[in-house]
C-alpha cells in the first residue's frame, strides 16, 4: 500500500512531509508491520496471562530493590 503524496506550488517541504506522515499513520501500515515483525509463537490465553503476572511481578520486585539500593 503505497501513499502518493504531490507537493503543492506554493506548499514548504515541512507541510509536505507532515501531511505524508499523516496519511501514513492512518493508513495503519506501521502498527500492522510492526505487529509482524516478529513471529510469535501462537499461546493459550491463560499462558499469555500467566507470563504476564511473572513479568509484572520481577518487574515491581526490581523496582523495589532498586528504591532500597540493594543491587
């Protein structure tokens, strides 16, 4: 999906690239490449659940370390 964007004659190049990147976030290319661009391998709701429960837990347990300087 390509965006044309054509300058106008009288348009400075700062309102060109802004109009461009407009078009381009709404379009939705860079959200639907960057949800690709690694492949995940597909996992229960509940094991995606699970993981994130252990990853907010290490994360809040480091951050609690790192506020009573134990390192």
């Amino acid at each position: 999906m390509i965006q044309v964007t054509r300058k106008d004659s009288q348009e400075a190049n700062e309102n060109l690239i802004r109009r461009f990147n407009r078009k381009v976030q709404q379009s939705g290319v860079l959200s639907r490449v960057k949800a690709l661009q690694f492949f995940e391998k597909p996992m229960s709701k509940r094991d995606r659940r699970d993981r994130a429960i252990i990853r907010k837990a290490r994360k809040a347990d480091k951050l609690k370390r790192i506020r009573l300087g134990i390192r």
